[in-house]
C-alpha cells in the first residue's frame, strides 16, 4: 500500500486529489491543511488532517497540492524533513523547471499535469460531453516527467497521475522543460490569449450591431470546422478565399517574431512569473 501525504489537501486540486485517491485499497491518504478554510471543507466531508510531522513520518509519497506561487516556501521548508526515498508530485512544471525545488538526491521529484478532455472526443453522454475541466466522467490525456529518481518512480508517479485525473486517455512522458513549453507557452500564452482576442471580437461585432445570439451561434459553428480543419479532423480544406483572409490578417495581427514566446529566455521570465518572482 502507498502512503500518500496531500499538503494542500483542503484546497480545490487537494480536495480532488483526495476524492480520487480516499477509499481505493491501493492507497493510504494523509490530509495535510494549516488553513481555517480548508480544515472546514476536510471536517465537512468527515476527514480529520494530520500534523505535518505525522506525515511526513508516515508518508513514501508526498503530493503537493498548493498554488504555484506557495510551493517554493513550502518545499523549502517540506523537503529536508522528508524520509530518504521519498517521492514528490508536483502538479505542475512551473516551479520545478523554475528551479524552486530543493536539492536532494535521495529523494524523487515526479511532476504530471492534465490535458483537459479534448475538443474531438468520443464521448458517449451529455455529462461526459460537457465535463470540460476533467472533472471525472470525460477521459483526458495527461503529461508527466521525472524530474529526479529511478524508473520505479516514474511508474509509481504516474499510477498515482492515473488515479487522480483518469478516466485516461493517454499518457505522455515529457521532460520539465517540454512540459514548460506546452504550458504556460503553447496553452496558455499562445493558445489563452489568441481565444481571448476571438472573443473580444465577438463582443466587438454585437457592439456593432449584430445580434448576441446569431454572433455566437456562428462564431461556434465556424470554430468547429475550422478547428477540425486546421487540426486535420477532416479531409476538408479553407477556401480560396478564406485562406486569402488568413494570409493578408496575420501579419496585421501578430508581429512575426511571436514565436519567441517559446524561447528559453521568454519561457523562464514567463515562469518566473506564475512561481511568484515578479
């Protein structure tokens, strides 16, 4: 049986992680949570947290569920009282590729992070359909690193991923450095920012007159077949002269060095950012 420790385990991705993993045979949950808030949400679901020596004594494997921003504290503190062997999960690349873990070599670091359920999927009922967080019912791929120890690690940190944001669709191994690529840069400063600038523009032709729900119910529809498309979901091509609207937008609406968002300097300040250093 595993030990898992949950820091965090009364915060949002704690109480996640804690409905995944409480009641399966393979695991032992020890709930760790200092905050007022989220010792009530613990006493409100009947758990009792544990003191942290206690789990820390007790714990093979240590999840730290808490914000980007509080996890260099909390590791600081955390990770010199840990046993020997002990396995950290991260659940996301930000602080480990930012260098906010500290260093000890007999101890692993697994960092895993979830996909969210795809756009294209095969999801056979409404609530499944709509689960767009990945909240249970929808199967998501996930993706994982081991940042530090042996391949045993790795299965174990990725057994423990399985259970916290299946169903599953795929698994991914990726290094930190590939997974700080795909997010914040691909998801959420490529891909968030571009979204946000469709929907401002939404808004922007309903100001000019068009009605709410006709903008809508066409801006939707023309993203699902141009996503299909771009995304070759379908043998479908653009048009002459959607691809001739394409060609002439772009280099209105994106500066042609936009590419550097991926660059290591770029990513690490971007990073720096979400771990809470500037």
């Amino acid at each position: 049986m595993v030990t898992i420790a949950i820091f965090g385990a009364g915060g949002n991705m704690g109480t996640r992680a804690s409905q995944a993993l409480v009641g399966d045979p393979e695991y032992r949950v020890l709930h760790v949570e200092p905050g007022p808030t989220g010792r009530k949400r613990l006493d409100d679901r009947g758990i009792t947290p544990v003191a942290r020596e206690e789990a820390i004594a007790a714990a093979d494997t240590v999840l730290l569920a808490v914000p980007d921003h509080l996890i260099t504290g909390i590791a600081a503190e955390l990770v010199p009282t840990l046993r020997p062997g002990t396995l950290v999960i991260c659940l996301d690349p930000a602080a480990p590729y930012h260098g906010r873990l500290p260093a000890r070599v007999d101890i692993a670091y697994f960092v895993t992070h979830p996909g969210h359920p795809p756009i294209f999927s095969d999801e056979a009922t409404l609530e499944a359909r709509r689960d767009y967080f990945g909240s249970g019912l929808a199967k998501q791929a996930i993706v994982s690193a081991l940042m530090q120890g042996t391949e045993a690690d790795y299965a174990k940190g990725e057994a423990i991923s399985c259970k916290l944001f299946g169903p599953i669709l795929r698994s991914h191994r990726l290094t930190v450095e590939q997974m700080a690529l795909l997010e914040p840069a691909l998801a959420e400063t490529l891909a968030a920012t571009c979204l946000t600038i469709i929907r401002e523009g939404l808004d922007e032709v309903v100001r000019r007159g068009v009605p709410q729900e006709a903008a809508r119910d066409f801006l939707l529809g023309h993203l699902n077949i141009e996503l299909a498309i771009v995304f070759n979901e379908t043998g479908w091509k653009f048009s002459q002269g959607c691809q001739r609207a394409i060609d002439e937008a772009k280099p209105m609406l994106f500066r042609p060095d936009w590419k550097k968002v991926f660059d290591p300097d770029q990513l690490k300040a971007s990073v720096a950012r979400i771990a809470g250093d500037a």
